[in-house]
C-alpha cells in the first residue's frame, strides 16, 4: 500500500482496471490505506471503522458498505499487498531466485506496513478461533503458494527433480525467516538468507 515497499521494489506497478464489486476504486484504496496507515501509528487495537473512514475521506456508513469490520478491511490490505509487491521475479535461476526472494520476504514482512498489518492480524489470529481460520483461509494459504514459486519454476525448468515435496522444502527454506520476524525477533540479514539458501542447495546436491 504506502510506505516502504513502494521505494525498495521499484519495479512493481499498479495496474487496476475496474472493480467487480461496484465500488469506487479511488474510495476504496483511500480506506485500505487509510487501515494500513492508522494500524502502523496506532496498532490493532487503535483501528476502529470511524478512524479509518476519517482519515480516507468517507462515510462510515459507505465503509460499512462494503467491509463487515475492520479485520475485513486489514485482510483485503494485506491481500492486495501481497499480490502486487511479494510474487518473486523469475530470473531463470534457482539460487538467484531464492536469494532474491528470501531477502525481499524478511524486508516485506519486517520493515514495510504491509508487513505491520500481517503481524497484527497473525497476532489477532491467536485470540479469535474464528478470524484465524477465515485468515488463514483467505491470506496464508494465498502465501504459501507464492513462497512456493521459486521452487515450482525450478522444477519446470528441470533445475529440480520432478518428484521433489515442493511444499516440504518451501516451509524448511521460508520457515526460519518467519520465525525469526514473528517469533525470536533476531535479524534477518544477507549472511542468514545466503546461509539458508547454500544449506538448501548443498543438500540438493
């Protein structure tokens, strides 16, 4: 949405060409974000639905319109974050792509407001059985398949065995990288992506 992702990966562009619920487009992306704005200044707890339709310039009742609460409006965020800013390039090389992937993943996740919304939401998981499994529905698995890329493609191009658990592997190469921003905190910095991908591709090997 704003903020950091935008200036460290220059080469994702905005394209939206209408809106299949009738919405306004410029409305619409005003609230989410406006969502992701108040939720990076205030945390989850300081997002309420008159705040965000403050700060975008509409009507509450428009808001509630079109989203049920605020978590509705924090998962369409993320989501659309998600699609244009963290589907890895494809430069036709399995180390390359797995370095330039994992890197750009620890950034996206810890230091952009794409990321503060996703930790918010995986926080909030933890305390509503409910949303956690509309989210996980909705957002991690839409994840899950796009850290899984890079390693699909090198099995098309033969660069992996064709028999290769693609799931397995992705959790054991982007497992560490989540731990370490929603768990331990630890940096994540080249010298870890580069060992987690030379550990990878030396047991390939």
């Amino acid at each position: 949405m704003t903020g950091a992702a935008h200036t460290a990966r220059p080469e994702s562009t905005r394209r939206h060409h209408g809106n299949r619920y009738g919405r306004s487009e410029q409305a619409r992306r005003a609230v989410l974000e406006a969502a992701d704005d108040l939720l990076v200044e205030k945390g989850f707890a300081g997002v309420t639905i008159e705040g965000i339709a403050a700060r975008a310039g509409v009507a509450k009742q428009t808001v509630y319109r079109w989203w049920k609460s605020k978590t509705d409006i924090l998962v369409e965020a993320f989501l659309q974050d998600l699609t244009e800013d963290l589907t890895p390039p494809d430069h036709g090389d399995l180390d390359r792509d797995l370095r330039t992937h994992l890197r750009w993943l620890a950034f996206f996740l810890g230091r952009t407001d794409a990321g503060a919304v996703f930790r918010a939401l995986i926080a909030q998981a933890q305390h509503d059985p409910a949303f956690a499994a509309d989210f996980r529905a909705r957002c991690l698995d839409r994840q899950r398949a796009v850290d899984r890329l890079p390693l699909e493609r090198a099995v098309r191009r033969g660069e992996l065995p064709a028999d290769l658990d693609v799931a397995a592997e992705t959790e054991r190469l982007v497992g560490p990288v989540y731990y370490r921003i929603l768990v331990t905190g630890e940096p994540v910095d080249e010298d870890f992506i580069d060992g987690l991908v030379d550990a990878f591709l030396g047991g390939l090997r």
